[in-house]
C-alpha cells in the first residue's frame, strides 16, 4: 500500500511542500487539512488598500491545482493531534497518516490592552479592505502606523508590511491632491525598526520617512490602546486611524495538545524541520520556532525553503533513508512604496541593498504574477 502523508495548511509552506512531493514521487497519497481551497498571496495586501488588488486578484482557489497534483482535499480545521503524529483530529473526523506535515501559519498576538481600537491589516483580504474604506472615508486626519514584537521570541514579528502600508497610503494620499489634510505617524517600540535587514536598510527607511514628512515615534514600549489613541511609556498620541501588525504565536489548536512549544508559542523544530520528539512529523514556515540566526525572517520566501527541505527529510523516512536535509536562511525582499521599491538581501555571508527604483515595483509585480501562476 502506498504511503499517506497528510499536510495541514494551504499556504506558501504547503503548497511548496505538495509540488516537492508530487515531484519526487508520483504515487504517495496526499492529504490537505485546511478550512478553505484556497490560496492567499499576502504581500500582495499591500496594494488593497489603495485600490490595486482586490479579493479576486489574490485569493486564488486550490481545486485546479489539487486536481493536477491528486491531493486529497479536507476541508475542515485541524484541533488536535494524536498518537504522536499519525492521526490528526479536525472539526469533522480524524485523518490518519504515515507522515505529516504541520504549515497551519502563525496568529496576531491579541495581548495589548484596548487592541480592539486597531486595525490589523494582514489576517486577511477583508481586514485589509477594512483599512481601504476606514481611510476612502476620511477627508483628513491623523493615521498611525505600527508594529511591535512577540516578547517571548523575538523572530515572531511582522514589520515588512508596515513600512508597505505606511508609504503606499503616503502616495495614494499624494495622488489624490490629500496629502496636506493628512498627518500620518510611525511607530514601534524598537528604536531601529526593521533591523533584521540590515542596518543600512534601517537608514534608508527612516530616511525615506522623514523625507515624505512621516512622523516617527520610536524606541518607546507600547502600553495599549484606546478608542483613537495610542499610548506608550513616553505618552500617549492620537490617531483617527490606527493600522497595526502586532508580534505573532501559533494557533490556538496547537496549544491543546501535547506538542513542543517555544516560549513564544511556535511549534520547536530541528535543523531538518523535524518537531522534536515527533518522527515524521515537520513544522515549517510561521508556525514554527527552527533554529537559525537572529534575524531569520518570518518570511514566505522561508517558509518555501522549508517546505522543499521537509518534503524531501519526510519523502526519504517514509523510504528508510537518513532524512539530513536542511534549509537555507535568506531573507530577500523588495519594500515597496506604491510605484517603486527598494531590495533587501541577506544570508549568513552577505547583506545588500538596492537602494529605491521604479522597476523594483515592477519586479514586485512580475513576481507575483509568476508565483500565483503556478496554482492557478
Ligand atoms: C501584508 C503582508 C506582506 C507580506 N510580504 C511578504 C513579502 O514581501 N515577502 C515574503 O517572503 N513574505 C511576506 N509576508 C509573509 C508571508 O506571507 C508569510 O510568512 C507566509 O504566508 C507564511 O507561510 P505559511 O505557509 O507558514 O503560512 P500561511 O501562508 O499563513 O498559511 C497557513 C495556512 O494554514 C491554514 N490554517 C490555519 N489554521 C488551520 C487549522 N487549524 N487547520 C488547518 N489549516 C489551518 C490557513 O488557512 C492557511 O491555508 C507578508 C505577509 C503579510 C501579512
């Protein structure tokens, strides 16, 4: 009987772990546990909310290609998993395997008092799209934009976007002849924001800020929140708007089992994806806490790598082979400012930048284009 490897999620992770698999062996029975068929492109949120992508432009349904790569597809939400790896427990009936595969992403940390006065751009299409109509419906005022860490791991944050979002509403506002109307704030508890770049690119991007009249306040803890207002230890400010990336855990349905958590919630994993203590089960992309360097990124460019090394560490267990492989640490990507972008590269021997450029915007674009092509 052919082997069954069942992979939860249906993100960047598990989609590269499902075309390395099907790749390598064409007759191994794949299961997909995820709520929806249906694939997001998050950077691309970026752009919704000055009207450039909608929903249907990054929100890309699974069934051709699951049909292609003869996944089986079930539709429900993993909450458990049992006899140490081999039966996965969901909202409708268990699914049973020789292998598995956990890339169930990551969730905002909820924690800050008054969280509720912010908008969190990036869960989804539709919380985007609420901070597109929250600002089409203002003829001026104050928006802040920020971000803070996971105070127990400090990998598990997102601050990319939110240089994204805040230069993407400084040119849409522009475009529009509003700007004037407008004050628009950075802030974070770091006083180098966006320092697993590079120090360089921290330059950059606070010089590219002051240059478009963006106000920083930064390097002082977050206290909370309240209805237009945001408060910190070196006093509180106002905002009409508040657009805000808190740090990132794992989801809650990991929490309810026995598994090996970091300090920050993720699932802990070995160099080889493998969760400890767990044979043939593997963790990868936002979901996991992987050993790496400091500023290993919690990246999709990461979790791609991650799924090619625990589809081939999982592929050669099921085959009795040594599953030694491991992963790359990179952290590449192109910080885009509504029509151009600056690059970012970083690997273990090497940090460079290019500095902004319109035809980084349109790589930008190419690239995802030529990403979503691939699951269409
Ligand atoms: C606004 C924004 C911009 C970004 N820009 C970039 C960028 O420019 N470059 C870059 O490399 N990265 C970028 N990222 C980061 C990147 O999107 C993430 O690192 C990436 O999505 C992580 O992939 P993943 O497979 O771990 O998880 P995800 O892509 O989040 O996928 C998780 C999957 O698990 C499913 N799931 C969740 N819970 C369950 C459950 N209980 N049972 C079953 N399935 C479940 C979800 O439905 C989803 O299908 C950006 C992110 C955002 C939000």
């Amino acid at each position: 009987m052919s082997k069954r490897i069942t992979i939860v999620g249906a993100g960047f992770g598990a989609l590269t772990a499902i075309r390395r698999i099907r790749k390598a062996d064409k007759d191994v029975a794949i299961t997909v546990i995820a709520p929806k068929a249906e694939f997001v492109y998050y950077p691309s949120l970026i752009w919704v909310p000055s009207g450039k992508r909608r929903r249907q432009d990054i929100a890309i349904s699974l069934e051709n290609f699951f049909n292609r790569r003869k996944v089986h597809f079930h539709p429900h939400a993993a909450k458990a998993i049992h006899a140490g790896g081999r039966l996965v427990e969901t909202t409708s009936g268990t699914v049973e395997n020789d292998g598995l595969i956990i890339a169930s992403g990551a969730r905002y940390l909820q924690q800050l008092p008054g969280i509720e006065h912010a908008c969190i751009p990036c869960r989804s299409v539709e919380d985007a799209e609420r901070v597109r109509d929250r600002i089409a419906a203002m003829d001026g005022g104050t928006i802040a934009f920020g971000f803070s860490g996971n105070p127990e791991e400090g990998s598990a944050m997102r601050g990319g976007p939110v240089f994204e979002f805040v230069f993407g509403t400084e040119r849409y506002l522009r475009q529009k002849g509003l700007r004037e109307k407008f004050r628009l704030v950075f802030f974070c508890p770091s006083p180098r924001p966006g320092q697993r770049m590079g120090e360089k690119a921290v330059e950059r991007l606070l010089e590219q800020m002051r240059r478009h009249r963006i106000e920083l306040h930064i390097g002082h803890k977050l206290k909370g929140f309240e209805a237009g207002r945001i408060c910190t230890a070196a006093g509180d400010f106002d905002a009409d708007l508040i657009v805000f990336i808190p740090g990132m855990t794992g989801h809650s349905w990991l929490q309810s089992d026995k598994l090996p958590l970091s300090p920050g919630g993720l699932l802990r994993a070995d160099a080889h994806c493998q969760v400890e203590g767990m044979k043939n089960v593997y963790a990868i992309g936002d979901c996991a806490s992987l050993p790496g360097p400091d500023w290993m990124p919690k990246q999709a460019h990461m979790a791609d790598l991650q799924g090619a090394c625990a589809a081939k560490n999982l592929l050669a267990s099921l085959q009795g082979k040594a599953a030694n492989a491991t992963f790359r640490t990179e952290l590449a990507c192109i910080v885009d400012s509504g029509d151009s972008g600056m690059f970012v590269w970083r690997s273990p021997g090497m940090n460079f930048m290019l500095p902004q450029m319109r035809p980084l915007h349109w790589l930008k674009r190419f690239f995802e284009w030529w990403y979503l092509r691939q699951y269409r």
